[in-house]
C-alpha cells in the first residue's frame, strides 16, 4: 500500500513540475476551447474520456500514444492531463482494467521523453 501511495505521488510531482515548466500553471487540466470546431486533440481527448469511461484504459493509452505529435504541445497537455485522471482512480479501479499505478507512471515518463522533457 506504501509502495502505491508512494508513486501516485511521484505522478503527481512530475505532472506538476510539466505544468510549471512547460505551462506555467499550477496546475494542467485539457480544456475544449471551441466545441463548434473541435480540433485533432480535442477530439482525441473525448475519444481518451469515452474510453476510460468504459474501462478501456490499456486501449486508451495504446490510441494516445498513436496519436501523439510530439511537435504539439496540445498533445502534451492532454497527455498529461490523461495520466492525471488516471492517477486519480483507485488503485481496485485500475486492476478491475488490467492496469496499475507503475504503468501510470512509466506511461507519463514515456511522454515526457517523447517531448524531449527530462525532469
């Protein structure tokens, strides 16, 4: 239990320290700027939520990185933003979807890597 409390914290950190660094806010939240003209990553991020609405996490995750254009910081925001939600869940949530709080974790490392982001 230790072990999980431990790294959901790490996850937290480190989306916090991209928010600051990248964003310069306290906190990322992927917002819908015009819902009349959806753009590539507003569409991925409701496509993201239906999914993880429906368990699908591990498929989520797998259409994320398809997507991801590491020449957009928009796709980092919603990157961020997804392992965020993620974290969020229990860690009983994340099993019942075959996922786990490491993979939260290796997952946004992975994208910040992608982005050319060391913290």
């Amino acid at each position: 239990m230790f072990q999980q409390d431990w790294v959901k914290r790490q996850i937290k950190i480190l989306a916090d320290a991209i928010a600051m660094i990248i964003f310069r806010k306290a906190e990322i939240s992927y917002e819908i700027q015009d819902e009349a003209n959806h753009t590539e990553t507003d569409k991925l991020f409701i496509q993201l939520n239906k999914m993880l609405g429906d368990g699908n996490i591990n498929e989520a995750e797998d259409l994320l990185f398809e997507a991801i254009n590491p020449n957009d910081t928009d796709y980092l925001l919603l990157a961020v933003d997804f392992y965020q939600r993620l974290n969020e869940k229990s860690d009983d949530e994340l099993e019942l979807c075959g996922f786990s709080r490491s993979e939260i974790e290796d997952g946004l490392n992975e994208i910040t890597s992608t982005f050319g982001i060391s913290i």
